[in-house]
C-alpha cells in the first residue's frame, strides 16, 4: 500500500533548514560589504562636497589651514596654489588639483 504523506519528515526539515542557513551564510557577508562600501562612497562624496564648498568661499594666493564642521562632522582643510585637500577624523583626505 502508498503511504499518504502529510507533512515534511525530520530529515526534509533538517536539510531545508541547512539550505537556509548556507544562503544565508553567504549573501550575509556580501550585504555588510556593501553597506561598509556605500558609507564610505557616502563620506567621500561629502568631503568632494565640503571641497568645492571652500573652493568658492576661500580666494587666496597664500596657503591655508582651517577647520570645516558639516553635518556635525568636522574637516580639515588644506589649500595651496596648486591643490585642495579635504581630511576627516579617520584620515580619509581627498584632493582637488588645479
């Protein structure tokens, strides 16, 4: 006689939860990466930000240094004759060349 199956036997239950947790396991990683790569895609786009903020404001022939606060965070500015730097907390710099 057929057996009428109604329901899912331990061994189905084990080897669907093992399937889960392998995905899981793998696409977990790959979201905290790009999480981590979308911050910090973020933070240079505000110091490229603060830059061109500074290239307008400050016209001078002489080098200066300065501190920049936006969005409660704090920048270090750098502008020689040929270029501007923009530095955060993390010394994370980025550079505009005339």
């Amino acid at each position: 006689m057929w057996k009428n199956h109604n329901g899912f036997t331990l061994i189905e239950c084990i080897l669907s939860l093992s399937i889960c947790l392998l995905f899981c396991l793998l696409i977990l990683p790959a979201v905290v990466m790009l999480a981590v790569q979308a911050d910090q895609a973020e933070e240079q786009s505000r110091m490229y930000e603060v830059a061109y903020e500074q290239v307008k404001l400050i016209r001078s022939s002489e080098p200066v240094q300065a501190d920049f606060y936006k969005d409660g965070r704090e920048y270090g500015i750098e502008l020689s004759a040929s270029k501007l730097c923009v530095q955060n907390k993390e010394n994370i710099q980025v550079c505009i060349y005339q």
